[in-house]
C-alpha cells in the first residue's frame, strides 16, 4: 500500500515551492541596484508573492509599480520636520509600546484631525509607515493599528478621496504589512463612510479590520490576544495612559530621521 505523505513533508515541499518562487520573481525582475536593491531582499519579494497568492506576473508587476512609486515620491527622502505641522495634536503617532509579539503599533485619533491637506495627511502616514517599518524586530514584518474614534465627527473625517488614496497606497505599496486594525467603538455615523470605503478594500486587508466594542465580551478578549492591558492605554480599554507630547515625539523622529537616512545610505 501507499503511505500518504506526511504533514511535514508536505510542508517542506511547499516551503521549496515558494523558496522557487522567490527565486523566480527575482530572475524576472532583473538586475537592480541602489534603493531598489536594498529593498528587495528575499522577505520583501516573498510578501509581494503573497499579496497575490504567490502568482508570479502579478507579483512582478506590483513590486514594478511599487519601486516606480518608490523612485518618484521617494518615501525614504521625507523627513519629520516635513510633516510635523501635521502631527501637532497627534493625530497619528508611534506608540511608546508593542502588541503582544513585539510589533510596532501605530495609534491613530481621528478626532483630532488638523488639517485639511489630502496630500499632508498622505505624506505624513507614509512617514511614520516606514519609520514602524524600520523599528520592526528581526524576523518580523508586520505592524498593529489602533485607532480611536474619541472625538471623531463627519465634520474631523478626511475625505473619502483621500481614504482611498491612502488604502491604495497601503495595498499596493505596503503589502502583507498589517497584522491587525483596530477600529474602536466608532460611532454609528461612521457607519455611512464605512460603507463606502470598504469597497476599496481587498478581502486580504478586510479580514484584518476589527471593529472593537469596550462593552462586547468579545471585543475585549481580541484586545487582550494582541495587547497587554497594562501598556494599552484606556482609551482602548487597557490600564496605561496614553500621552502625546509633541515636543517629546518631535525630539524622538528627528534622533529616527538619522537612523533613516543611515539605513538608505542617505547624507543629510
């Protein structure tokens, strides 16, 4: 009689398909250098493969359309003193803990939104983007969003516009780089620009969003899978308090500004 395959094995066949396919999307890319190189390594060709469920010439054309975008917005180039204007009531920051697997979070208020540039908010959260990139611990590639609804009215949301461009970018730019959205007991109103704006979201992405209720038994036991209460703030149901202080914050991106510009081999 035949013996099935083991579980192992098959695993190990499959992890050898994908090592292939890696390969494969390399060859096709061709030769490349400076910038592009850097961000190119293998982990980075395997999360484009993934964003397309490891089909080769639609993972090809999306990491081209990537670094085409990378070489003309030049998101490594942005510097906070750029979009520090935007962040003053801390809209959108790096949070001073991570979730329970040592991820970058970023937290998000909504309410306290101060501008009405589409291109300012864009240009600020690919800013703090590939700063929580750059933070990740080794081995990890994905990063927590919490975003509190506290404060949020139709009168503080951006744009639908301007929502779109920013999932856009997030999809096709920053594939395979969200472990988690939380969205905190947003109101009923936002409700209508949900409706909206999820049809501009993959099901990839939609299965990440979570919508989190502090008196749903539920919600609660998600939070605790992803966060430590004792460092979550309250305003996500945890015992922390959540402080932004923007001189502080400002102090901290420029010491990362250097880090930056240190990895992509930048002078200042």
């Amino acid at each position: 009689m035949f013996r099935r395959k083991s579980s192992h094995t098959n695993q190990a066949d499959d992890s050898a398909s994908r090592d292939a396919k890696v390969s494969e999307l390399r060859v096709a890319l061709g030769p490349l250098s400076g910038r592009s190189l850097k961000l190119c390594t293998d982990v980075c060709l395997r999360r484009y493969l993934e964003a397309r469920n490891w089909n080769l010439d639609k993972a090809k054309k999306m990491l081209e359309e990537t670094l085409k975008w990378r070489s003309n917005y030049k998101p490594e180039e942005i510097r906070w003193h750029e979009v520090a204007h935007e962040s003053e009531t801390g809209k959108v920051f790096k949070a001073n803990f991570r979730d329970r697997l040592g991820r970058t979070v970023l937290i998000m208020r909504p309410g306290k939104q101060n501008t009405s540039s589409p291109e300012g908010n864009i240009r600020q959260l690919v800013y703090l983007m590939e700063n929580a990139i750059l933070n990740l611990p080794e081995g990890q590639e994905q990063m927590s969003w919490l975003i509190d609804f506290n404060g949020w009215s139709l009168n503080t949301n951006i744009p639908i516009k301007t929502a779109r461009d920013i999932i856009y970018i997030l999809q096709n730019h920053y594939p395979e780089r969200l472990a988690i959205v939380v969205l905190y007991s947003p109101p009923r109103l936002f409700e209508a620009f949900w409706k909206v704006v999820k049809y501009f979201i993959d099901s990839k992405t939609f299965e990440k969003i979570k919508f989190v209720y502090p008196n749903n038994k539920d919600s609660v036991e998600l939070m605790k899978t992803f966060f430590d209460t004792e460092n979550l703030p309250s305003e996500f149901g945890g015992k922390a308090t959540l402080n932004y202080d923007h001189e502080e914050f400002s102090k901290l991106m420029a010491q990362e500004d250097v880090k930056t510009a240190k990895f992509w081999g930048l002078t200042r």
